[in-house]
C-alpha cells in the first residue's frame, strides 16, 4: 500500500443514504460498497449543498456554495471563470476526466465574450466543468413535443446500443428504460406503473454495465497520476431494471412510509406547495411505491455487483494500492416519505447522502472501517482531492475543508458546527402555480448535530426540527414559542454564513497579509507630515534630489 497516485470519484445519481445496508437497509444487501466502508471511512453525516441535481454537483465541482457559483438550478450554466476539481487538480499534476454524468450547462455568453472557443482545449474544459472528458454521458434522451430535454443525452450509449442490434431511433428509450408486452409494444419505463417491469435489455448491455466498462477503459488506457471521476446515471427515474434485479425484490420489501397526517394538515405553507405537486401526490400513493421502490432497490442491486466488478478489477491491476475511492451521490429520493417525490426539500431524506471514502495509505490504516459522525458538507472533496494530489488548497476559492486529517486519525471532527444547503425554485411549477416571485423562491437550511433550521424568503416562518429527538422529521417546530431561542441561535449561525467573504478568489489571505505592508515600500507616503517621521529607507527617491526652477516657465 502507498500514498494514493490516483482518485476514483464515484458518484450516483438519486442515491439514498440509507438504502446501502451499510447504512442500516435492513433488506436491501450492499455487500461490496459495505466491505469498501470496512477498508475505509464511512461518513455517517455527509450533506449536499443543494437538493437537485445540476446545482449539487456545481457544488462538488467547484467546491463552493451554491451562493458562491451561481448555477442554482438545472440549466442555470456555470459562470465562466468558476474553477473546479479540474483546474485545481491540473495545477498539482494529476490529470481529471470525466466518465458519465455532470449535468453541467456551459456558460455560452460568457464564452462567446471572452473569445473562448468551445473547441480549443481551454474551451471545451470550461464547457465541461473543468472536466477531460473520456465519455459524457447525462444519462437522458426523453423527447416531447417541444423536441429533446438534452440532445446529446445517452449519445454514445446510443451508439453502442445500435451496434449491438437494439435498432431504434431511441433506443435508450425504447430498451433500456422500458418493457416490452406480449405483443411487442414498448412499456415506457416513464410511466410509474410500468416499474414493475423488466427492462428489455440483457443487464450486461444496460446503463450500469456500461458506464462501469467505460471507467475501466479510461483507467486501463491512462498512466498516473489522475482523477476519474466515474458518475453514474442510475438509481436516478426512469425506475425500470432489467433481470434478474427485476424481480429480487417486491411490495414485502417497501418499508413503511415515513409520514403522518399532522404532518400534512398542519404543513407550512411552501412545504405545502411542494406536497402538492403532481410527484408528491403520486408518491403518496402506496400502489406507486409498491411499484417503483422494488425497481429502485433493484438499480441499487444492480449497481452494488458493478463495485464487485470494478473493485476485483482495480485488485487484479494492482491500482487498488494507490488508488483512492471515493462513493457518495448527488442526492436522495423522498419515495413517498414527508408526502413526497424526488428530492426537492431539505429533510435527510433528501439532503444526507452516503459518503465512503478508501485511503490506501499506511497513515490512514488506524481509521479503516470506522463510522465518522462529524459534519462533512461535498464541498469538502475538492480541497481533500488538491491535498491527496499533493498541493495546498486554495482556501480563498474552495469553500470546504479537507478530510484528510479525519481519514489519517489526526481528528475526529471538521472544523465547522454546521451545515449549509440552498434551494432556488424560482424556475419551478412551484413558483408558478403559488404566484411567488423569483426573488421569493428561495429556501436555505442550516443544521448541526441537533436541529435543523429552513428559511424562507416571502416573509415566511421558518421550519426547525429537533434532529435529536425527532430523527425522523415529522414534527415542525417553526412556530414553537418555547423554541424561540433555538431559533434564534440557528438564525445567528445562518447569518454567519451570509457574511463569509466568497467572493475574493483572487487574492490569498497569504497575499492579503503581504499587501498590508508591500505599498509602503512602493513609494506611497500618506499622512507622513516630516521625512523623519517615517523610516528614511521608505523615502529614499524623494530626499536629496535637484531639479531645475520651472516656476516662471
């Protein structure tokens, strides 16, 4: 074993944390992403900085609050100019590529005004989040009306699948996240009853597979050091899985619904508005979840055998021993729980996300298979990825803290005592349908180890929830006078966080430090009365000189 050379970043897509039997599934076996969390840290208290897809991972990416980068939503594009894993990792040596999934949307305006062509290597880096990319693939090719979401979505996979004989204009579509009748009529895995089919799709053949091919490709073809970041598109909707993970798993197998009916009568307002929604009455169905939380399990199945693969992989090459993994996801899944679906609010459910990290070095051999309870937000990775590569973080910019002290014993907590996540629905349904104004549309959470408080802009009162004796977030404390001044404490840690300088990426406070005295040997003098007032050395060039009388011309 040795310091890590190379960084496996993998992430899932919908992944909830605690649906790894790792993390207390008590049906759902996970036994190679559990016997990696027995060769490294599992992170018990790991929070996304946003509940959606796009702006989550604009966090991890960057390292930075959602506050700080700007791209809130789906298809909000990254700002030109906002550095990444990529960029930072490049400086320290290691190369960074991606395999699958970013979500990134290019800042196209701001490309085209700086001149920066979408084809030169600058170019394509800053359309690609920072990211080389071996093979992109946002794991979607839906069509409507209006024409496709993502045109490129599911393009090379496409391409595969058409060479292995799935003839289809879509055959993402039509074979991979969809059955098949008796008749041969395709069952659209878009449509929640059809769950409960199999994917017509031999399984070596369906997403997972192949992207697990793909990151073994890339990492068979590349000479170290480098950062593969191998992000898959599943267990993310449409939820649909082809045998035999099809059928391992059944209604006996959905657990009970966390909910209550005074959670609903007694709902806030906003949350109210997300309940509403079309998902959230349609999760809050129990003949939905008995479909589609058996296919979901299924995906988590599926995608538990491709670790097997890929870890026995990386054994046989030898890159098990100077290779860091990393396994998280970019966000839950509510199922149904808090009268929910998808993953647009800030209970856990949705918020907390697994986190298991495989250090190979000697230093980290006293921290194997423990369960760290410290409070650890995805911004973190990047500054443990720049350490891991061998170079000091860039503080000023990476909003995080690196996890290395923590994997390598040398501390048990981060160093902050509270979490932050963000949510802008400005562009939602959600604001549309209640009439709320895109500077209305704004929620914020912060928590710590007890309570957790959301805030609302509008004029709204908060939501709090005592973490502690009320794990499973069913009863709102927002407008508790007796909790006044927890709410209170709450607001002054959010407030503290607004006030942070984020802005500042272009100078290091090292460098601010040397700025408050390197002017005084450049020659500004200012409130200096007698020469001798201040050090003759500062003054040399303005003592002792001649000069002609010019004052008549």
């Amino acid at each position: 074993m040795a310091d890590p050379k190379n960084i496996l970043f993998i992430m899932f897509d919908q992944l909830r944390w605690d649906y790894l039997s790792c993390y207390g599934h008590p049906t759902l076996e996970t036994p190679n992403i559990d016997r990696l969390a027995k060769r490294g840290v599992r992170f018990d208290r790991a929070y996304i900085q946003s509940p959606i897809c796009g702006s989550s991972r604009m966090s991890t990416y960057t390292g930075r609050y959602v506050h700080s980068h700007g791209a809130s939503w789906n298809g909000i594009p990254l700002k030109v100019g906002e550095m990444t894993i990529g960029d930072h990792l490049r400086a320290a040596g290691m190369e960074c590529y991606l395999v699958g999934k970013t979500h990134m949307r290019a800042d196209e305006e701001g490309m085209a005004r700086l001149g920066l062509a979408p084809d030169s290597i600058i170019g394509a880096r800053v359309s690609e989040c920072g990211f080389d990319v071996f093979e992109r693939d946002d794991g979607m090719l839906p069509e409507g009306p209006d024409g496709s979401y993502d045109p490129d979505g599911a393009k090379h996979y496409n391409e595969y699948l058409r060479a292995k004989g799935y003839a289809s204009d879509n055959p993402w579509h039509d074979f991979a996240n969809s059955g098949l009748d008796a008749d041969g009529n395709v069952l659209s895995g878009w449509f929640l009853k059809n769950s409960t089919q199999a994917a017509n799709i031999a399984e070596e053949d369906s997403e997972t597979p192949y992207l697990t091919g793909r990151g073994m490709a890339f990492m068979e073809s590349h000479d170290s050091p480098w950062c593969c970041h191998l992000s898959y598109i599943k267990p993310h909707w449409p939820y649909i899985v082809p045998e035999p993970y099809a059928s391992m798993y059944g209604p006996r197998d959905v657990l009970p619904v966390v909910r209550s009916d005074a959670e609903r009568q007694h709902a806030h307002p906003i949350f109210k508005a997300f309940m509403d929604t079309k998902v959230g009455e349609t999760f809050s169905r129990q003949d939905v979840r008995d479909a589609v939380i058996p296919a979901y399990m299924g995906l988590i199945k599926q995608a538990d055998d491709q670790m097997g693969r890929l870890f026995a992989w990386l054994e046989e090459t030898g890159r098990m021993d100077d290779t860091m993994i990393v396994l998280t996801s970019d966000h839950g899944d509510f199922l149904g729980d808090h009268w929910m679906g998808e993953k647009t609010f800030f209970h856990d459910t949705s918020t907390r996300v697994p986190l298991i990290i495989y250090d190979p070095s000697p230093q980290a051999d006293a921290t194997r298979g423990t369960v760290c309870d410290a409070l650890v937000e995805c911004i973190d990775l990047a500054p443990t990825f720049v350490e891991v590569a061998g170079d000091t973080p860039a503080y000023h910019i990476l909003e995080g803290e690196s996890l290395l002290p923590i994997l390598r014993g040398e501390r048990s907590e981060t160093l902050r005592d509270y979490v932050i996540c963000e949510y802008d629905f400005s562009a939602t349904p959600v604001a549309h349908l209640n009439d709320i104004a895109v500077r209305d549309a704004v929620m914020f959470m912060v928590a710590d180890k007890r309570w957790k408080l959301i805030h609302f802009e509008g004029g709204h009162r908060p939501m709090l929830f005592d973490m502690q004796d009320d794990p499973q977030e069913l009863t709102d404390l927002g407008d508790s006078a007796d909790h006044a001044d927890v709410i209170a404490a709450m607001y002054d840690k959010l407030f503290a966080w607004t006030r942070r300088q984020s802005q500042r990426t272009t100078r290091s406070e090292e460098q601010l430090i040397e700025m408050r005295t390197k002017t005084r040997k450049r020659g500004v003098v200012i409130g200096v009365y007698d020469e001798n007032d201040t050090p003759l050395e500062l003054t040399v060039h303005y003592r002792g000189r001649k000069a002609p009388d010019m004052r008549k011309g």
